[in-house]
C-alpha cells in the first residue's frame, strides 16, 4: 500500500511540473506578442484635413496635365464599323444536317477577315504602303524618338549608318499596322460578322472598313468559283470516261452477238431439249441389240449437240457479264452525269455565301474618351497627393501625434505671427497668450526655486527656437524681471543681438552687467565672436564663471543654442542650465531629427525634464 501511495504522489508531483513548465511558456509566448495599436481615423482624417491643399494641388497638377495631353497632344481616333452577313446554305442542294452555321465557323470566317492574303489586297487597293500612318518609314526619325536613339547610338558604338528596310520588311510591317488596326468577331446569337477599322480619319476608316469586307466577299466568291470549276472538271473527266467504258462494253456485246456465238437466247434451250431427247432415244437404242447403227448414229448426234451446247454455254457466260458491266458503267454513268448537270446548275446560278449587311459610315470619335482621362487624373492626383500626405505625416512631427511619441510634454504652440520684430512692440494675441504659456510652464517648475538660466534650442536651424526664446524672454520682461538673452548661434541681421558685446568683451571690460534695451526691457548679448569657436567657448571656466555671476545679478537668463542635431553646444550648454526648452516645427520636423533630439537630451544631466515648444 505504501508504495502505491508514494507513486501516486510521483505521479502528481511530476504532472504539476509539467503544468507548470508548460503554463510558463505559454506565459512567454504571450509576452513575446506585442499588441497592434489600433489605427488612429480621427487623426488620419485630421491629417488630410490638413494637407488639404496639397491633395488639390496635385488634383490640379493632374488635371491640367491630363487635359494638356487629352486636348493638344493626343491624335483622335475615328472607328467605322461594316456589317456582313453570313448566308444559310440551301437545303435542296446540300444537306439538311449542314444548313446551320456552326460557332466555329464563325469564327473562323471571322479570322480570316483578318488573314494575309485579304490584308495584302486592302494594302494593294488603297496603296497603303505610302500612308505614313500605315508605314512609319516614310516620316524621318526625330532626334529625341527611339528610333532616332537607336540610330545614333548604332552609328556612334558600331559606325554603321541605319539598316535600309527591304521591301519584304515594309510589307510585313505595313500588314502588322492594318492588323492593329483591324477588330473583327461574330455578333453574338446571330450570323453577322463585324469589320471595325480604327484610324486618325474619320473617311479612312470608313474606306478601309468596306475595303475589308469587299475584299472578303470577293476573296469568298473566288474561292467558290474556284472549288466549283474543279468539281466540275473532275466530274468531266469521271463521266467522260465511264460514257468510254459504257460504249466500249456495248461494242463488245454487239460483237459477240453478231459473231454467231450466240444470235438467240432461246438458242441454249433448245440445245438443251435436244441434248435431253438424244440422251433418252440413246438411252432406249441401247436396249435393244438389235440397233448397233442406230445407236452409232445417235452417239454421234449427241457428241455434236454436246458440243455445240458448251459453246453456246461459254458464250451466254461472257453475254451475261458484260451486260453486268455494262448495266454497273450505266447506272454511275447516269449519277454522275446527273451530278455533274447539278453542279453546272449550280455554278449558273451562284449564290454569294455572305453579303454586306451594313456598309460603313464615316468613323465616329473613339479616342481619347477626354472625361475618362480626366477622371481618372484627378483620381490618380487625389491618391498622389493622400500619399504625400500620409507619407509626410510618417516623416514629420505632427502637433495631433507628438504626445504619443515623446515622454516630455507640450507647453506651447507659436503661431507663426510669434516671429520678433526687435523694436519693442507687443507680440500678437495668439502669440502672446502661447508665450504667457511657455512662461507659465518654465516658472511653474518643481524645484524650490524657479529656473533662472533657461536653454533653448532646437531639432532643425528653422524650426523657431530664436522667435521661441524672444517669446519667452519679452514676456517674463513684461513682469518687470530682468532678462539676459544670451545668442549662443549665429543670428538674423535684423537682430540686436549682432552689434551687442561678447561675453568676451564683458570680461574684459571689467563691467558685470551689459546696457539693457529700455523698449523691451532685455539685455542681449553675443556668447562669441565670430573668429571664435562656439564649443571651445562654452567649455572654457570663464563661460562658468560668468553665468555664476549672471545668475547673481539677472532673474533669467535666456541662452539661443545651436539646433542640438547638428552642434555640440546646446550638450555642452544643457548641464549648466536649469531648465531646457526644445522646439519643434509642426509638420516640418523631420521624426528622425526628433529622436536624434530625444537621444542626445536624455544622456545629458539635465535637473528637469525638457520642454517642448511647437512652432508653425
């Protein structure tokens, strides 16, 4: 009992770790899947919303593009249409089980509207070979064609000049055009076949859509007549020559009968009473002994009767054969002169086997279908522009999106009006209330003392951190705090900031504090001479040291930095400063810069979290 207990116990220790090895991997198979986000509609929509004008621009591009090719450049086309119709053949001379035109034929007839030879007669009729729209030979190569390329690039690798074209070769390639050219098929449920020539000129089609179907019909006609005549020399010769045989066998019975060997049919039977009465008369002489001459005479007279019927036998046998023969050579003879005397008729009285129903009209305009090539522009301009869209939108930072891509937030959106002007004048309202914003967000910091030395920079040279750090520094002005806007980059000419002192030259002189602008309440000034190198400045202890004393005797002090993608200055500036503030440029901002920006600001020792500011 012991034993069986402990097993049981085995068993189910075993089984649970099974359990438990398999639930434990079923847990890592769900932990490698990652969930698929769900597709954002509202923000796609939005999106296109946005890139609206872009979508009808390139709607537009298409369109004019389109009718630009559909009104001035494209060759009309011009299609004519001829009717034929096949005719049923006549039940009284051929058989009822034919009388009904198969699909297959009428697709064959069909095929050979569009055969060599019907095509070489069109060519030969209406000369088509000198119609340059039929042989391209005639026209000279432009410069800038294929061919013309071709030629050059021949004549330049191989020096040879271009090959002449034989007469063959124009020919086939004249039949190839009329070929394209050509659409023939069977009308469906009926016994009409259609001709549909399509050309450049509305009276060319139509020419050469009836030259088609007369050549077809002729080519028909030729082919009957042609069939007919052979049917009827052959059946000449056939009947001429049995009429030879039937004559041949009748001179052989006349022959014979007038040789003697048999004048009277009748003639055998009498033999043959005779042969029997001079056996019997035989058969009783030779009873009696007594009639030794009779019976000589009568054996004589039956040896010559014997005679005469075996004659007669063999003659009745040759008789009789040749009148078979001659009866055989008789009735064929009499069929197929009959037949003959049909076919005669019939090659009198020919009847076409197809006719042309509807001849053609002049062509009517089948190319280019102007509202479709238009359509399908403007539809093929839509799908282009979306997908600029859509592929900018994937490329670019998006105001609607960047919440999701970056852990830091959005504190302020600069219209474009938010640009500085450099002469004291109050910014606009919506630029005014995103400044008052960015100001809000840099003071409202967690830190027991609200952020004095303030970097702002950028992904991009464009992307507006100059008008943001102006922004920030006129309204933190407007609550009558002393600002130090430091240009740590090259600045627009327009600006102030270029005929201020260096830090440089404050050092040097001796003074702590720069003249401030008594419009706007800022003191500007330039972090470097342009002689000098950024990076070296911002590493030298005396750019550490005049901030400490910048921080003593300003409130804020504002530092322009170089785009953080591209320079190494806002990484050498970051540790230094208390707050950092990064623009971006809605839908300017290219992603990749955007995470590049990422990287670099999180392997900086930054004391707060960056601020992202959008610009337009």
């Amino acid at each position: 009992m012991v034993p069986i207990v402990a097993g049981q116990k085995a068993l189910t220790f075993m089984t649970n770790r099974s359990f438990d090895r398999v639930a434990g991997r079923a847990d890592l198979r769900l932990g490698a899947y990652q969930p698929v986000a769900p597709i954002d509609v509202a923000g796609l929509l939005l999106g296109l919303w946005r890139g609206k004008w872009i979508i009808i621009f390139t709607v537009i591009c298409a369109v004019v593009l389109a009718g630009y090719y559909a009104f001035a450049r494209a060759v009309p086309s011009y299609a004519a249409t001829a009717t034929i119709k096949l005719e049923l053949p006549d039940p009284q001379l051929s058989d009822p089980a034919f009388s009904e035109i198969s699909p297959t034929r009428l697709n064959t007839e069909a095929a050979v509207l569009q055969s060599r030879h019907i095509l070489e007669q069109v060519i030969d009729t209406l000369e088509l070979e000198s119609d340059p729209e039929f042989n391209r030979y005639l026209l000279p190569a432009t410069p800038w064609s294929v061919n013309g390329i071709c030629d050059r690039a021949r004549a330049l690798i191989l020096g040879q000049p271009a090959p002449e074209i034989s007469q063959s070769d124009l020919r086939d390639k004249t039949i190839e055009n009329l070929s394209n050219m050509l659409r023939t098929g069977p009308e469906r449920g009926t016994y009409l076949l259609t001709v549909t020539a399509t050309t450049t000129s509305p009276l060319k089609s139509q020419t050469i859509a009836n030259a088609v179907a007369q050549a077809y019909l002729a080519d028909q006609l030729r082919a009957r007549v042609a069939e007919t005549d052979a049917s009827v020399a052959r059946l000449t010769q056939r009947v001429s020559q049995l009429q030879q045989d039937l004559q041949a066998k009748e001179a052989a019975i006349n022959a014979m009968l007038s040789a003697g060997q048999m004048t009277d049919e009748t003639l055998f039977d009498r033999l043959s009473h005779q042969v029997n009465d001079a056996n019997q008369r035989l058969n009783e002489a030779q009873n009696s002994p007594d009639n030794a001459t009779q019976i000589a005479a009568l054996q004589a007279l039956q040896d010559r009767l014997g005679a005469e019927l075996a004659i007669q036998s063999e003659g009745l046998i040759q008789l009789q054969q040749l009148r078979r023969e001659a009866q055989s050579t008789r009735v064929l003879y009499t069929t197929l002169l009959a037949q003959l005397q049909q076919v005669q008729i019939a090659h009198d009285s020919d009847t076409p086997t197809a006719r042309v129903l509807s001849a053609a009209t002049p062509g009517r305009y089948v190319a280019p279908r102007k509202t479709y090539i238009l359509a399908i522009a403007a539809l093929l301009g839509a799908a282009l522009g979306t997908a600029y869209v859509l592929l900018q939108r994937q490329r670019h930072i998006q105001s609607d999106t960047l919440a999701g891509q970056a852990d830091w937030p959005v504190v302020a959106h600069l219209p474009a009006t938010a640009a500085p002007k450099f002469d004291g004048s109050a910014l606009p309202c919506p630029a005014q209330n995103a400044a008052n914003q960015l100001r809000t967000a840099v003071l409202s910091s967690k830190s027991a003392a609200p952020p004095q030395v303030i970097m702002v920079t950028s992904c991009r040279a464009d992307d507006g951190h100059t008008q943001a750090a102006d922004a920030l520094a006129q309204s933190l002005a407007r609550l009558e705090r002393s600002v130090l806007l430091i240009a740590a980059e090259s600045m627009p000419q327009s600006s102030p900031c270029n005929n201020t002192p260096t830090i440089g030259d404050i050092i040097a002189s001796g003074d702590p504090m720069a003249t401030p602008d008594h419009k706007e309440g800022i003191t500007r000034i330039r972090a470097y001479a342009p002689s000098e190198c950024p990076a070296d400045v911002f590493t030298r202890p005396t750019f550490i040291q005049f901030l400490n004393a910048a921080r003593s005797l300003y409130d804020h002090v504002i530092i322009v930095a170089a785009p953080i993608c591209r320079f190494p200055d806002a990484a050498i500036i970051a540790p230094q400063s208390d707050a950092v503030v990064i623009t971006l440029r809605d839908r300017k901002t290219r992603t990749r810069d955007w995470e590049t920006a990422q990287t670099a600001l999180r392997q900086i020792a930054v004391t707060q979290q960056p601020l992202i500011v959008l610009t337009n």
